[in-house]
C-alpha cells in the first residue's frame, strides 16, 4: 500500500527563533501589528510504500528521527493517510 505523510517541523519553544522574531517584527510594517509570536518551521510531504498503517508510522517517524528533525533544536508531528 502506498501512503502519504504530512509532516510539520518546529523549532523547540524553549529556543529562539531569529527568523520568526524577524517577520514577527515585520509585521507592524505591513499594517499587521496584531500579529505576534511568529514561529518558522517547515512542512514535508513524502510518500511511502508499507504493508500497513502501523509501519509506515514507524518509517516515517524513523525518518523524521535519523534525518528530517534535528531532536535537540525541533519538535516533529506527522499525519499519514493512504493513498
């Protein structure tokens, strides 16, 4: 079966985030000024190949674990749904 992942990486709470401090920043110059606490991450999708729901949750949280999310500095969540 083939499924298809969604996954959100964020940057811990606890550190800072420059980028997101500067377009939180920004945002009073664009006529904004409501917005705040602006964090940056990125969005991956992927697709795998698995016999089952269950191991492709654990592919993809291995891949988020070995190479997508540095687990000292980013939090990781995922969806999968299949296609």
């Amino acid at each position: 079966m083939k499924f298809k992942a969604e996954i959100d990486v964020m940057p811990h709470d606890a550190l800072l985030d420059p980028q997101g401090k500067a377009v939180t920043n920004s945002m009073k110059n664009v006529g904004l000024p409501e917005i705040e606490g602006v964090r940056i991450g990125k969005h991956i999708r992927l697709f795998v190949e698995a016999e089952s729901l269950e191991t492709a949750n654990q592919k993809v949280d291995e891949a988020c674990k070995k190479m997508l999310a540095n687990q000292i500095m980013e939090s990781y969540s995922f969806s999968i749904s299949q296609i």
